[in-house]
C-alpha cells in the first residue's frame, strides 16, 4: 500500500469528517473507498475487476479492524 498527502480546505474536511462521523468510517477509509470507485467508473473493463478486487480487500481489512477495536473496547 501507498501512502500519500492529500490536502483539504477548511470546510471541506469539515463535511468529510462530518460524513465519516455519520457513515461510523474513517475519513482515510472514505477516500480509499471513493478513489477505487471513481477509477472504477472511468476506466476500462479489465481494470474494474481488479479495482473491485482491492476494494473488497480493503473492506476485509476494516472489518477486521473493526473485531479486533470491538474485543479491546468493552461497551
């Protein structure tokens, strides 16, 4: 995996966070989520499957992290 910067305006991080909040997902998930899927949209057939391959990784991953946050925080 990569990583990156990626730079926000003041209000715009606001809403990303304040969506992140809502949704119960991180703001780095998000844009992880958001990047795939718009690559997925605008490119060739071929690189969808791979595309939704990550995708479905990264998804295996924060429900992992999710078990694991949920048997270290009692409710």
């Amino acid at each position: 995996m990569h990583t990156t910067t990626v730079r926000f305006s003041g209000e715009t991080w606001r809403d990303l966070k304040e969506v992140c909040e809502r949704d119960g997902i991180a703001t780095a998930q998000y844009i992880r989520e958001a990047t795939i899927a718009r690559l997925a949209q605008s490119t060739q057939i071929p690189q969808v499957d791979r595309l939704e391959r990550e995708l479905g990784e990264l998804r295996v991953r924060v429900e992992r992290m999710e078990r694991l946050l949920q048997r270290r925080i009692p409710r």
